[in-house]
DNA sequence: ACAATAGTGTCTGTGAGACAGTATCGA
DNA sequence: TCGATACTGTCTCACAGACACTATTGT
C-alpha cells in the first residue's frame, strides 16, 4: 500500500534531528498463557544468543515491514507454536532506553489465551527453543529472566486476574466444550483462592450455554458440558 | 548512560534486515482532559504543517534519546501546558503502517488529567496553537481530526469513563481542596448520568478526608471543603 | 450400600439505588 | 420568612458469600 518514499517523507526526513530523537527498533513480546496440571503456565524460551544468552525469555518478534502491532503479535504466536486465531490483547509498551544492551527497543507486549487441548498439539518452527512453565514457580525462583521481561510477566500476571474476575476471559482457557468444574477450576487457579460451587456457577450461568453431552466413565454423578454464549457484553 | 555504539551493536546490526524491518519514529500523543463549563474538555492543536494541515490534533512528541516513554510524556506536557507533576497513565499503542502518510511512526497514547483551577495559568511554548475543547461536541461534530486520533480520543474517553467508575482518578479533575458537590459534577460530567447525593457521598466517602474550611457568600447553606486520603489502595 | 463428585435451595450480610427528610446560608 | 443548596436517615432490592442439602455415577 505504501510506497517507502511517500510525498512528504523528504521534508520528514529534511527536519529529523538524530541527535534528540533516534529511529527505534518496535518488538512485541509474547505472554502466553494456559492451564495445564493445575498449573498457570507461560510459553517461554530460552535465548542463544548474546544478550542474556542462555536465559529464559518472553518470546517476541520485531515488527515487519507494512504489518500492524497486531498483526505482528499474531505472527508471532503462529511461529512459535504454530496456532492462529487465540485470543490476544495489548497489553502495555515498555521502553526504558536501557532495557536492550544492544539498541533501543520498544517492546509492545500482547497476552495470548489458549486452552490447553489446543496447545497439545503445538508444533511451531523454533519449537526446539521454547518450554512451557508455571508462572508463579518461574517468578519465585531466582531464575534469571532476560532483559525487563519479569517485571512484564509479573504486570501481565496482574492484568489477567482483575479481568479474570469482571470478564470472560477465562473461557479461552478452556476447550470450546467445558464442564463447570473445569471451568472453576481454571478461576481457581488464576485467582489462587477456592471458590464456592454454587456461587461460581450463578456468576457465569449468564455467559454460558448447555449442550446434551456429559463426562463419562468417572466413579461419579457425571457433569454437563457448557459452551460459551456468544451474546451479552463481555465489557472491556 | 548508554554509549552510542555498545557492546553488541555492531553484531545486531549486521543480522538486521532492512528488508523485512525496519527502524520507525516513536510518539507520544497526550490526552490532556480538565473539566471546565460544566464540561469535559480536551487539549488540542491545530496543525500548521504538510500533514493534515489546519486540522486539529492531538499534542505530542517524538521520544528522544535516551528518554523513556513516561519522560517523554511529561516532556510534552510541560512544552505544551507548563505544567508538571500532574496525573499521566500510559493507555494504549497505535501502530498501523499508514497512519502517518510520511514514514512509519508509532504513537503511544497517554491519559492526562488536570484540574481546571491548575490549568487556568497555563502558558507553555506553543500554546499559540493550543486549544481546549469539549469532547463530547469535537466528536459529534463532523470536523476533520489528523491522523487516527479520532478513534484514540474515543478509546481514551471510554477508557475514562470506566476508571472513573472503580478508581479515584476523577480526584485529578478537581483542586486539591474540592467540596462534594464539585467532585459530584465532575463525576456526573464523564460520567454522563446524573447521581444521587446520598449515595454518592457513602461510595467516596473512603477515599476522603475532611477539612476545617467551608464555603462562603453564596446564598445558601455552605459546604465543606475536602481532601483526598492518601492511604487506602485505589486499585488498577 | 458406599465413596466420590455434580449440582441445587436458601439464609444472610453488604452495598447500590431511590427518596424523603433536616440543616444552614443570604436576602 | 423564604428560596436555595448542603447534608443525613432509611427503605428496598439485587447480589455475593456461606453452607447444607439432593442427585447420579462406578465399584
């Protein structure tokens, strides 16, 4: 669409003064997140190269050439797990000067949803590199964590719980088709605290819809399966 | 800090492909709301220069080198008001490729609010083209707004509106001593709804403390004048 | 029959919403 | 005394929290 030599451009160009402001470098970094074992986990990966080599880091693209921040984002995710189509939202722009020993570096982070039988098969192309982790163990271990990307984790972490709690959201965390106790526990372990069966299910009986299907072959009354209602305002 | 060429640089730069990348202008657009005539209004400037000449804009600034985005933020509002120390939050980032027809640039947008009574000796650089206009009525009416900075006004308003609702940010509308009748109005003006005394009163009545000083000459019952309470977590 | 988990009925306290009442100024 | 606005008391109702109860499976 745009040719890289607008009209314009030149005058642009002609008033740059490099020496108060500088071309930047324009990432996005990756926060992923699923349940797995009764777990909160993030998709990390450990880098090669020099910066923080060795280190677990958010994966991250830079920001191609005509492609939107989200656009980018999800380009992202497909190449390193090789999904498209989750649940993804801005989240915050980070950009201290120095949070890149090598260059400046804007990094706009994005969270990413996706259910656990999803992310079972996942098979991107530089899978080699990536690992799947709890959140809160990674956090409270001393594990070193490349450039400012613990204190974007732990802000990611924070947003995803207050929405948690007044949105939908939750429901991406989960396959399409879902059981309540499934559901709770999802909230549970995001939250990190126990909720009250009958309480939790008035709360999402407006966002949810049955089907005819049950579990199965469990020494127990078996449960219904729910779906996500596609009306109603999600807010937010 | 950071010297020009560090440790590292040159190898960045050779595995960077300008093909596929590549360098782009950082922004900061300030959002500066005041409530002034029973209205919530907006800074604005007026363009003088090739792009979207004579139409109105956001205020805004490149982020320079070695600034943070915060910095730079407030960097822009001492230069466009002369006022520092007020209430900033950075909001959202805009980056389609085309939303500045002369070279790819990314805006990151910030939320400033300032009370009227600070504002009213506002007298920064440029305020030649500096303009305070009513939100509501710049939207409605059909005048042509550069860039993409329509939808980034609409998004910062809605955004307001809800943290209005749960948090105290309205307090940075209104001079550090406020009677509650003024901070009702204020709320009752983002808000867009009128309110109820009494209940009004009990929902801030925790994020308030008293004073000794009242209001005089009107002809009428005086009102006291209050305080924000400093302690108390105020979320988000 | 029993263990185990799914699912429901209902009491209670808290807080928002609505409205009526009282208080205190200048004229 | 009166008009005008500040401030308060209280009723209602919706909803979150807590807990006890019923339901349905496999063994």
């Amino acid at each position: 669409m745009m040719s890289s030599h607008s009209p314009g451009e030149e005058e642009f160009l002609k008033n740059y003064d490099p020496g108060l402001y500088e071309r930047i470098s324009v990432a996005v970094d990756l926060l992923t997140f699923t349940v797995e074992d009764d777990c909160l986990k993030i998709l990390m990966v450990r880098r090669g190269e020099h910066p923080f080599a060795g280190c677990l880091a958010l994966p991250g693209v830079f920001v191609g050439r005509g492609e939107t921040l989200d656009e980018a984002a999800m380009r992202g995710v497909l190449e390193e797990t090789g999904l498209s189509g989750i649940y993804y939202e801005q989240l915050y722009t980070w950009g201290d000067p120095d949070r890149d020993p090598r260059t400046r570096v804007i990094s706009v982070s994005y969270m990413n949803l996706v259910s656990r039988d999803k992310l079972s098969f996942r098979a991107g192309r530089r899978t080699t590199e990536a690992v799947l982790l709890p959140v809160r163990e990674l956090l409270d271990s001393g594990e070193k964590i490349a450039f400012d990307h613990r204190r974007i984790i732990e802000y990611a972490l924070w947003r995803l719980r207050n929405k948690v709690e007044y949105t939908d959201i939750a429901f991406h965390l989960v396959p399409e088709e879902f059981t309540l106790p499934e559901l709770q526990r999802v909230y549970e372990i995001v939250l990190g605290k126990p909720l009250f069966k009958a309480n939790f299910r008035k709360k999402v009986a407006p966002m949810i819809e049955e089907t005819d299907r049950y579990t199965a072959g469990e020494a127990h009354r078996p449960s219904r399966y729910y779906r996500r209602r596609e009306n109603e305002n999600q807010a937010l």
